[in-house]
C-alpha cells in the first residue's frame, strides 16, 4: 500500500514538473519551429524575469500575478528590440545561418547573463509565495509546483489553440512550414518571424516570474535553464509541440523518480542518456518528422 | 578563327599563372609571419614573467583545442558542443597516470591521446549517424555524462578532485604547449593538402553526393572524430601538467567548450589560420579586458561577438580574404599540361565485348506507404548501348537511379552488377564497383574548386596518385574547363556545371553511368556536345542509362527505351517503335491524335 502511494506520488509530482519544464521550453520551441533559430538567451530571459519578480516582490510585496504580465510585456519589447537589432541584420538561413543566430543568440546570453550579475549579484533568489502544501488524500504537494504546473499545462495548450484556430496562428504556422511558400502567397514573413520572436521571448518572461517561487535562481543560471529547455524540445521533436508536451512529463516523471531511486547526480545523467538514446534511436524526436532527402 | 579563340585562353593562362604565383607567395608569407610569431613566442615563454607565460600557455592551449574542434566541426561540418569532453577524458587520463602509476608527463599525455582516440572510434561510428543541432547536441551530452563519471568516482580525487605532482616549470609547459599548437597548425595545413581533406571537405558540401563519387563518408567523418579528440585529449594532458590538479569542474568546463567555439567562428571556421588568429585575438582582448574591467569583461566579449558576427560573418580570415590573402590552395593544383605520348586514354575499356549485360534489375518494387512509387519494374543495361528511361513526373525514374545506386532500399526484387547483387550495399560501394551517377538537381561542392571535384572521383578509381592526377586533367580538357580549374562550381554557368558533374561521374570509370536529366533545359549546342561525350563513353564500353524529359533529346542516340508510368513499365523496346505504342502516346503524350514528338 505504502509502494503503490510513493509510485503515486512520484508519477504526480513527475507530471507536474514536467509542466513545468514544458513552461519553460514554450519559448523556444515557438521560436524554433517557425525561424530555426535555438535562442541560447532563452534561459538568461527566464532567470532575469525570475529576478526581477524577485526585486518587484521585495519593493511591492508584489505577487507572481502583478510580476507575470510585467515580465511578459517587457521581454515582449526586448524581443522585439533583439529580432530588429540583432537577429533581422544578418543571414539565417543555411548551416552558416544556423552557426550565425546561435553565435548572436549565444553573445546575447553572455551581455544579459552579466549585467544580470553586475545588479543583483550571484546570491540564489527566490519568491516566497504559495508556500503552503496542498493535501490529496494521504499525499502532499506544494502549492507552488501545483500552480506553476496548472498554468504551464493552460499556457500550452493556449498557444496550441493559438497556433490551430486563429488567423494569426495559421500564418506563422504557414511560415514555418515554408517560408518562401508563405511569403509568395503575399504573407510578410519577416513581421511574422518579428511576432514570433517577441511572442517566445514573452513566454520566456512569464515562466520565468512564475517558476522563481518554486526554483531559486541566480544570475548565471540561464546557461543551465537553456540546456534544459533544450532537451525537452529535442526529445519531442524541434518544434512539435505535442511532442514537447509528451517530452515534457517523460523527463519530469524519469527525472523525479531517478532522483528519488538514485540520488540526484545519477538522475541528472539519467536524462542526457535517455536524450542520447533517443537521439540514436529516433533522432527527429519522439513526434518529428523524418526529413526528406 | 581558330587562332582567335585560342589567344585570349592562352592570355588568361598565362594571366591566371601570374596570379596564382602571387598568390603562393603570400601563402608563403603567411608561414613566416607564423614563423616569426613562433619565434617571438618562444623569447616571450623563455625571457617573459611568470604571468606573461601563464598567458602564452593559455593561449597555445585554446589554439590546439580551437583546432580539434575545426577539423570536426569546421571541415567536416560536424558542429559538436561537446569535444571539449575529450579534453576532460585526456585530463583525467593523464592525472591518473601521473598520481597513480608516477608516469611521466609524456608518457601520461600519449597515453591520454591513446584513450582518447581508443574511445572516440566506437563513440564517433554511433554518434556521427547524428546530422546537425542533433549531433550537436548529442555531443554536449556525453560530455555531461563523462563530467558526471569523473564527479562520481573515487579514482582521483571524485568531486572534490586531487593534485596531480608538478614537475614542470612553467616555462616548460608554454614551450611543449606552443610545440603542440605549432603541431595542430602544421596537421590542419597537411588535412587541407590531403586526399582525406578533399574527402572531408566534399562531405561538409554534400554528403550524398560524396558518397556518389565513391568515398567512405563515414569512415572520413570518423577518423576527422578520433584526430579532433585526439588535439582535444592532448591539450587536456598538458592543461593537467600545468595547473597540478584535477578535477571535474574545470576538466569538463562548458565556458572552455564556448570560449573555443568563439575563438574558431570570431577567426574564421573551416580554414587553416582562422582558429589561430580567433585564439590569439580572443585570448589577449579577454586578459587585457580582465585587468582592466574584471567587472564587464563577459559583457563587453558578448557584445564583440555580436559585432563580429553582423559585420564580419565569415571571421578574422574573410577580410583577409578579401584582398586574395589566406585563400586555401587547392589540393594538388594547378593541373599538369598533359604531353601526348602520357595520355591515357580517357574512357577505359570498361568491359572486354559489347552487348553484355551489365546491369539487370529484377521486378524491383518500392513502396512508400500506401504508395507504390515502382511496381516489379525490371531493367537491363547492356555494354556499348544507351538506355533511356522515359515517363511523366511522378513515374519512378529518380526513385529507381536511387535504387540501384543504394541510397533507398527496394522492397522487394533483384539489382545485380554482373554477378554481384547490389541490394544490400552501401552507395560508396556501389560507386566503387562501378556504377556512376548524376543527380536530377546538380549537387556540386561549393568549398571545392573544378579541378578537386574531378580529383575526388579519380583518387577513388585510380592506383596512384600520378594516375589519378592526370586522369582528372585530361578530363578537365576534355570538358573545356582547364581555365576555369581553380572556380567555385558556384561561379560556372549551369551548362558548365552540368559538364562537371558528368565529368565527376566519369572520374570513377564506371561500367554503368546513370544519367538523371542532364538534358534537361540544355541549348542545343550544349545537348549536341553531350551526344558526343555519351558516344565516345559508350565506344569504349560503358552502359548508360538516361533518364530524360526532353524526348527529343535523347530518342537519336538511345538504343532501347523503357517507358514508366504510375510505378510500372508500359513500353520497352527501340526507340521509333516505342514511340508509335498507343499506350505510350496516350500515358506520356496525352492526346492520341497528334504527331507525338518531332524526333
């Protein structure tokens, strides 16, 4: 009885970090799928939109719900500001192309990551906020990793019926299938590529000030968050959504129950073996699709 | 007239004679600027401060690892984030020589190149499958796993790592760390001047189309693998040797992994001098931006990166470049006049007898999925005859060249050279044995110059290098691009381009030349050359099979035709008669009531 509660309980807990993980790769794998372009200051968006839900909490008392839309706005502008500034200048398309963004994004990474430092130091900060466990039956859960994953699980599948149902969607869908086919069907792509951008840089900000209440960051843990995010999207496939999703609680279900069996190093390893086996085995991801010669 | 042509091309000759003497003159000048800076180094390691050394041995040690990860990642095209796990392996290695056994520091740092290498053979063979980002990123993470191994055992020292005995001077790990970077510049020149280079080079372009030309990709990539790990493990050793302790932080340090990518993209990546010139450059901003604002000094990197890639996108070396300084020479060239009596002939009699068959499919079937792309078609090419393949888009024709030449799997049936069943070999063994093709879409190597990519073909088919050297000159005669010997495919105008690739699929004397519409939106003129080139083919034995659109193009020469459709042949048998068959005119022509074509 007590075996079947603890498999319980690790499996939920899994799911649940799996959510929040998948909240964490939205971003990129928005900006992945339809530009090709893995924006290595993912992380650094995310652990600066934590930090700063932390500063907004210790100047305002200000919760995760006043730091969200904050966060999500601001980084909306910064995306706006990198794709103009940075991204538009050069070529991207190609294998030279692909070097190029990820030498651009990986620069950006390194400006954001230090500034980040020079303000708010290299102290892990958290947001004490939803501090309470919840109690299921005999099992508890805390109250941060139920919302964070509550809103992870929502967040996606809005932009799946983002992506799906509306106009706006269906454009940046056409574009990344083909983006010359989109744009000699009189679609400006380079605004959609821009709204994309922006968008994934905007969910990077918003998981960022939420998942800060159940992850403690610091300045230069983009790096890691990055890498991270990575994995999952690759694992599903880059930029498969549902793939992610099942990436998403897949990692977070191995990651909590090899931690839990072997110890939190072993679990660590664990996830690079399973992302080289499955890069062997399936190397489109659990949902992609096979490229055509 | 015939004078008047030819006086121009023997002015661009001699003008091209000019220019490339020139142009080895300031190779020439690259390797003594290089000699001089070696020289300097060497006073600075041996007159200079403790700290002045430290930074010449830092800097020689990013050199040797921006290198191994140019010759995976730059002339292979292999990006990996994660070869700096080789300089881990080669650390842990080499300490645990060191503290364990009291070998020396040579000793420990061969054997360390020696594990490498011994790891990097089966790890390469699996993770080479692996194309782009995912390679990439395969890479990183058993680079994780290695630094998780090195955390978790207690061999030496585990997490909290251990010393290794220092016996070396400072001064002595500059100097034997500049020797290994005079040795990872000194290899890459030799790869850029090798067959293997070519190799290396042709599958960054292509690799299909490298693999149709006869070459082992995966064996090359391999052994590119296990040298990058090698330099990568080597450099590991020595970094032991200097600091006199280990452990996994820094020997698996991802900033190590990034700081050397920077250095090879911000010089210039898949060239000989870029990684020196991105390592020394990197190296001095980054110590002098650290005295100055320990504080800024990522930020202000950052920021260098970004300016250098919007304004400088192919590194240090383009704007070198740009004035004709640092080109890579290519292999082998110019190629040499060829004197009458040395001539051989250019199409070898490939078999003893005409009208033999060659090649024979056997009702070969594919499917993909519900779709039966061919449908137990069977085909047969005899010596000495040309063989066109006909049929609307969508009929199967590229599906079957890609069938018999092995790049796709049939389902069902038999494809058999001579005797020998193909089905089941790899396309570079099928090219070896002697089935030739081109490709529906010419499929050229940008990085190579004419002359290499007639080169790569012949080292394959011929026994010496002095054979192959004047196989591919002649056939450059032959296909009227001896002045153009040293552009860019990407510089010659389709017409030519279509040549070449013929040219490429000639070099490896094939007893089969499969020929995927090469007709297709030819001049007249160039069609007619064509013919000619096919004729003295097929007089010296070769089998050929054509597919064509352009009907007309090919009914004057074809021997036999085969009419596909839907997956399925309708028609076979000599041109005109297959022409006159209602099924054919209705399937492929259209409309029955009609002069078919004006053959």
């Amino acid at each position: 009885m007590l075996q079947l509660q603890t498999y319980l309980l690790l499996l939920l807990t899994g799911i649940m970090w799996g959510g929040v993980y998948l909240l964490m790769a939205l971003g990129l794998n928005l900006i992945y799928g339809v530009m090709k372009v893995v924006n290595l200051a993912h992380g650094d968006f995310i652990v600066v939109a934590g930090l700063l839900a932390v500063t907004l909490y210790g100047a305002f008392q200000a919760g995760p719900v006043l730091a969200i839309p904050l966060a999500a706005l601001l980084f909306l502008l910064v995306g706006l500001a990198v794709y103009r500034g940075l991204l538009a200048r050069v070529d991207t398309a190609g294998p030279q192309g692909e070097l190029r963004t990820l030498l651009i994004t990986f620069g950006l990474s390194s400006i954001i990551s230090n500034i980040a430092l020079l303000i708010w130091g290299g102290q892990y900060q958290s947001v004490p906020f939803f501090q309470s466990s919840v109690r299921l039956g005999s099992l508890f859960l805390p109250e941060s990793l139920i919302i964070s994953s509550l809103v992870a699980f929502v967040l996606a599948f809005a932009v799946q019926f983002w992506l799906i149902r509306t106009r706006w969607g269906r454009l940046v869908r056409a574009t990344a299938q083909s983006e010359l086919g989109a744009a000699s069907c009189g679609l400006n792509t380079s605004r959609i590529r821009l709204l994309t951008f922006a968008l994934g840089a905007a969910l990077a900000g918003a998981a960022g000030a939420l998942t800060v209440v159940l992850i403690p960051v610091q300045a230069a843990s983009g790096g890691f968050v990055t890498v991270q995010a990575f994995t999952l999207i690759a694992l599903g496939g880059l930029g498969n959504y549902l793939g992610a999703l099942l990436a998403a609680i897949l990692l977070g279900v191995i990651e909590v129950s090899s931690s839990y069996f072997l110890g939190a190093s072993a679990a660590s390893a664990m996830i690079y073996l399973i992302f080289i086996l499955v890069l062997i085995v399936r190397p489109q991801g659990l949902l992609g699709q096979r490229g055509r010669i | 007239m015939r004078e008047r042509q030819m006086r121009p091309a023997l002015a661009r000759t001699r003008a091209s004679r000019v220019t490339s003497t020139l142009a080895r003159l300031r190779q020439e000048t690259a390797w003594l600027l290089f000699g001089i800076v070696v020289l300097a180094a060497v006073l600075v390691a041996l007159f200079g401060t403790g700290d002045q050394t430290q930074l010449l041995f830092s800097t020689c040690l990013f050199a040797v690892l921006a290198y191994a990860w140019n010759i995976i990642s730059g002339l292979s095209g292999y990006v990996s984030f994660g070869q700096v796990g080789f300089f881990g392996i080669g650390a842990y290695v080499a300490a645990t020589c060191q503290i364990l056994w009291q070998w020396d520091w040579y000793l420990a740092a061969l054997g360390a190149v020696l594990a490498a290498i011994v790891l990097a053979l089966p790890l390469g063979t699996v993770m080479l499958r692996l194309q782009g980002i995912f390679f990439a990123l395969g890479m990183f993470g058993l680079s994780r796993i290695g630094a998780l191994i090195a955390t978790s055992t207690s061999l030496v020292g585990g997490s909290m790592g251990e010393p290794v005995p220092m016996v070396g001077t400072t001064q002595e790990t500059a100097l034997v760390m500049l020797g290994c970077a005079v040795g990872a510049v000194v290899l890459t020149a030799w790869l850029l001047r090798s067959p293997l280079g070519l190799r290396l080079l042709a599958l960054r372009d292509d690799e299909k189309a490298a693999e149709a030309s006869g070459i082992n990709t995966n064996a090359s990539k391999v052994i590119a693998f296990c040298l990058s790990a090698a330099l990568a493990a080597l450099a590991g050793s020595l970094y032991v040797w200097n600091v006199g302790f280990i452990d996994p932080g820094s020997a698996f340090n991802n900033t190590y992994e990034l700081q050397t990518i920077l250095m090879v993209l911000f010089g210039g990546i898949g060239t000989l001098w870029g990684p020196l010139l991105g390592a020394v450059v990197i190296s001095l901003i980054s110590n002098a931006l650290w005295a100055q604002f320990p504080q800024q000094q990522q930020i202000i990197l950052g920021a260098l990166i970004l300016i250098a890639v919007i304004w400088m996108p192919g590194g240090l070396v383009s704007l070198f470049q740009r004035f004709g300084w640092l080109r890579r020479r290519p292999v082998w060239g110019p190629p040499p006049p060829i004197g009458t009596e040395k001539r051989l002939p250019l199409f070898p009699v490939a078999v003893g007898n005409t009208d033999e068959s060659v090649l024979c499919c056997q009702e070969v079937t594919r499917r993909f999925g519900g779709l039966t792309a061919l449908n137990r078609v069977s085909l047969e090419a005899r010596s000495g005859r040309i063989v066109a393949v006909i049929g609307p888009n969508g009929a199967g024709k590229t599906t079957l060249f890609n069938l018999i030449t092995g790049f796709d799997r049939c389902n069902g049936g038999a494809i058999r050279l001579g005797e020998r069943l193909l089905n089941r070999l790899a396309p570079y063994r099928i090219a070896r044995a002697g089935i030739a093709r081109t490709f529906q879409t010419c499929r050229p190597f940008p990085s190579l110059t004419a002359w290499e990519t007639l080169l790569l073909p012949a080292l394959v088919a011929s026994a010496s290098k002095e054979e192959a050297i004047r196989a591919a000159a002649q056939m450059l005669e032959r296909l009227a691009l001896r002045d153009q010997w040293d552009a860019s495919p990407e510089s010659l105008p389709p017409g030519q381009l279509r040549f070449l690739e013929i040219g490429r699929a000639l070099m490896l004397r094939p007893r089969v030349l499969l020929l995927d519409e090469v007709m297709a939106g030819m001049s007249p003129e160039e069609i007619r050359l064509i013919h000619t080139l096919l004729r003295e083919a097929v007089a010296a034995g070769c089998a050929v099979v054509a597919i064509e659109h352009v009907v007309p193009a090919i009914m004057p020469i074809a021997d036999h035709v085969y009419v596909l459709d839907f997956g399925t042949t309708i028609a076979q048998g000599r041109p005109d008669e297959v022409l006159r068959n209602p099924a054919v005119i209705e399937a492929y022509l259209g409309t029955g009531e009609e002069e078919p074509v004006n053959a």
